[in-house]
C-alpha cells in the first residue's frame, strides 16, 4: 500500500480536541482516524469526549466519516456515564451522522448497555474479520481479557491496542467483564502475530510515548515477563 494512501491521526483528548475539558485531560485517551485518502473516507476509533470536534477535524482533512469502531465499551472510549460524569461518544455520533458502529460481538450488548445505541447502529464481528475503508483493510483481533469483547485493529502494521495493551503495562482486569486469564493469553497468543517491527498505538498515554514498536514494547514491558499464565495471574494481584 503506498504510503501516502493511508490516512491515519492519533489524537490525544484534552490536547488535540476536548480541549476544554478537564476529564478529557485527565484521562489521557487517544481517538483514532483511519482512511483512504484517494477516496476521502475514514472511520473513528473510539470517539468520545469531543464529537464535534473529531468530524471538524475529519473535515478540515477533506475526508469524509462512513463508521466507527470500538475497541470496548467502557465510557472513556465510546461514551456513556462514568465516575459520576457525562461522556460525550457514540450517541452523538449517531445523532450527528448515521455510520455503523463496529464492534466485537461479544461487546455488544455492553456497548448498548453504556451509550443507548439500537441494535440495528451496531455491527457484530467476529476475530480475523475485515474492515474495509476504501481499499485500506483493518483487521480486527478479539482480545478479551480487559473486557470480554475487547479487540484490537491492525491496519498497514500498526496495531491500535485500545486497553488491552498498553507501552507500559496491559488494561486492568478488576472492572465488571474482566480476566487476567483471558488477558494473558490475548497479549501472548492473539497478539503473537503481530511482527516486532509494528507499531504498538494504545488506548491511553500512559507513558512518556505516544507508540512504539511491538519489539520494544515485548522487551521492555512487565507484562511479558511471565512465562505462564499462573505467574501473570500473580503478578496481576489474581493468583
């Protein structure tokens, strides 16, 4: 795929949309833009926070929304109510646009559940499937472990992680949906095929990058460490 084709922005809340936006600048997500340039289309990873401004930015790129997909379905992703705030996502996203939305199949239910989506917004998926914007595939990996529908998108080499897998540790495994056993082997197993030389793009800033290579990252992460799943188990506080 010529370089140039692909259309691809990470996006930190609180910094490049959702500036004014205290809780945006406090957790740190990072919202994606992918899409073919020669056709102008793209798709949102994880809009929250800032609709408006994601499809301002889209247009100011000249390119044009035709879905969104969700890595998971906790609020600071795909909007809904948290920690006692409000979170702007895919309901005015689909107020603003009709796109479909998505998601793993065994997130549905959940992403509904937090942003009131109907059925007929969303489209279930399955592991190894493939998203299509203009000519430029994603494909998408169910990863569950940090909630039981958790996937990660592999476009051009780059795998955008959400909170499965992070520069610096993995998604935590104590909220409702979660199991350090299912995440271990999503981070050891499903991920396997994913080369040392793609770029590792997570769900949050939660180191002093922004991404990096999914060698560095297998090297230098804790979280590999582990030769078994007893011992991440351990290390995870659930042993």
């Amino acid at each position: 795929m010529p370089e140039d084709r692909l259309y691809f922005r990470q996006l930190l809340a609180g910094r490049d949309f959702a500036t004014t936006d205290p809780l945006a600048r406090q957790m740190v997500n990072f919202v994606y833009l992918v899409g073919d340039r020669v056709t102008g289309e793209a798709v949102v990873i994880d809009p929250a926070y800032d609709v408006d401004g994601l499809l301002d930015l889209l247009a100011a790129d000249d390119m044009t929304l035709v879905g969104s997909l969700a890595t998971h379905y906790h609020p600071d992703h795909v909007g809904g109510d948290m920690m006692g705030y409000s979170i702007e996502g895919v309901a005015r996203l689909l107020e603003r646009t009709s796109v479909p939305v998505h998601v793993q199949a065994d997130e549905a239910v959940w992403v509904q559940r937090v942003t009131g989506a109907a059925d007929a917004d969303l489209v279930r998926h399955q592991s190894g499937d493939v998203v299509r914007v203009g000519e430029i595939p994603i494909e998408l990996i169910h990863t569950p472990g940090h909630t039981p529908g958790s996937q990660c998108f592999l476009v051009d080499n780059r795998l955008v992680a959400g909170d499965t897998l992070f520069l610096e540790g993995c998604g935590r495994t104590d909220l409702p949906g979660g199991d350090p056993g299912a995440l271990y082997e999503s981070i050891t197993q499903k991920l396997a095929k994913v080369p040392d030389d793609a770029t590792l793009f997570p769900g949050h800033l939660y180191s002093m990058d922004a991404s990096a290579s999914m060698g560095a990252t297998r090297a230098d992460n804790f979280v590999f460490r582990p030769r078994t799943q007893r011992e991440f188990l351990m290390m995870m506080g659930a042993g």
